[in-house]
C-alpha cells in the first residue's frame, strides 16, 4: 500500500474465465462483502491471525465424501495438470498438503491420518474424506428457480466416473481454495492521515510509524499449494445437486464471464 492523505481501498478482482454457455450461474459472496470483514475479525482471532480459509457452508443432507482411490488420483490429476511443470515429487507433497486433516475441506480426515492413494501413505487406514463445502468467490451453475430462497445447484456424484469432467469443459464444478486475508493499516504516528506501508515485520516498524488498530479486511488469496493453482472438486455423495441458501450467493448476469475468487 502507498502512501496516501486517505485510507481508501480498492477492491481489485484477478483474471476472470468466461461462461461456456447460457446457463443460470452465481457466485458465492465473499466474507466482507457479507459481512463487511474478514474470516479473521469475524471469527474474534488474535491479531497475529491474518489469513483463514474462507468457506462457505451448503444445505447438504448427504454428508461428506469417500474419498476413495480412483477420486483421490482424478483429484490429483486435475492439480498436477494445473502446473505441468512442477516436479512430480512435488506434486504429491502439494496434494498432501492440501489435504492435510487441518484443512478446512477435509476437516480432521486428511492425508496425514488417513489413506492418500497418491502419496501411497497409510494405506492401511480408512480413505480420506471431503466435506461439501464450498469457498468464497466459487461460481456454481443453478438448477432451479433463481428467485428460490433456497438454490439447487449443480455437482459431480461421488458415485459416477469423475473423469469426464475437467476444469476447462466444467468450470462449474471446481473451484480454487481460497484464504480470506486481512491486512494491518499502519500511519504516522504524527499525523494520522498519512498512510504508511505495513512493515514486513510489524515488530520492526519504520521510525515515527504505528498500527492504526484497523485493518483492510478485503483481500482473498489462494492456497499456496500446487503453486497457488490449487483445485477442489464440487461434490456430493451419492448426488448430482446440492443446496445452498440464496444469501450467500449474487447471481451472475446471463452469459457473463465467470469473476476471479481473488481479490487483491
């Protein structure tokens, strides 16, 4: 951030992907456009935290996914192909990761615990799961009346073969993780108008500078894995649809480019 006589913040959205169709579309609201602030200030954290995954919870009556061997590799093959030229080592040790039990998709039954077929770690032990939530910014692909308070909208099944879909011929059923981020505004100490770069370390501020007790709470950032191109499937169990309430949601216009889930 530059210096500026005023504490003004443009909201800024990355590259955007077109619709490939005429279909209904909608994308799901962000947490300060929600609710004005971040996951962090939302959720009362320590001001050490300034990034949470930004999840959006769904109307679901199916309960989270199996991961089983043959959805774990088609999930990785969609990452991988993301980043071709990553490593193949690293490749496995983003999807981990991405899956870890501390992520909020796979929620106390990731990789680390469980099976993860690409890794070839405990096999032994039950597959892995994913939980259908969904994240801010995600477009999704309505199924019925727009103006419905609840909203069905479109899904792979955990039961049918996942490998007919890809990212670029059904965006509507991926979406990138996204954090939501929350930046210290810092000004002069004499002269509060004056808007100051946050310091790398805010332990070691520039002379005659401080933290004005406030935050840009506007920001949402990928996960880092598979070089910020990380790729979670729309999912449901045993289903081609789920729910979500049409608050947590604006609908896109007919035939608009699908927005970017990052915010700068």
């Amino acid at each position: 951030m530059n210096s500026s006589k005023t504490a003004s913040f443009k909201v800024t959205l990355r590259a955007s992907q077109h619709v490939v169709d005429d279909a209904q579309y909608a994308v799901c609201l962000h947490d300060f456009e929600r609710h004005g602030v971040s996951r962090p200030t939302l959720n009362g954290d320590a001001r050490k935290v300034h990034g949470l995954p930004e999840t959006v919870s769904v109307l679901d009556r199916n309960g989270f996914i199996f991961l089983t061997k043959p959805i774990q590799m088609q999930w990785h093959k969609w990452c991988c192909a993301a980043v071709p030229s990553m490593s193949a080592a690293d490749q496995v040790k983003s999807f981990v990761s991405l899956t870890a039990s501390d992520r909020a998709w796979n929620n106390r039954y990731g990789s680390d615990l469980y099976a993860c077929y690409p890794a070839g770690t405990n096999l032994d032990k039950e597959v892995m799961r994913l939980f259908p939530l969904l994240g801010g910014g995600t477009v999704i692909k309505i199924l019925n009346d727009p103006n419905s308070q609840i909203l069905e909208y479109e899904t792979m099944s955990s039961t049918e073969d996942i490998s007919i879909y890809s990212p670029a011929t059904h965006p509507h059923l991926f979406f990138q993780p996204p954090n939501s981020i929350r930046v210290e505004i810092w000004w002069m100490k004499k002269d509060h108008s004056v808007i100051v770069p946050t310091p790398p370390d805010i332990n070691k501020p520039a002379p005659g500078t401080e933290w004005s007790g406030k935050w840009d709470e506007h920001r949402v950032d990928p996960f880092p894995q598979f070089a910020n191109q990380s790729i979670v499937p729309i999912m449901t169990r045993g289903a081609k649809f789920n729910r979500i309430d049409r608050v947590k949601v604006r609908l896109l216009p007919k035939g608009a480019a699908f927005p970017s889930p990052f915010v700068e």
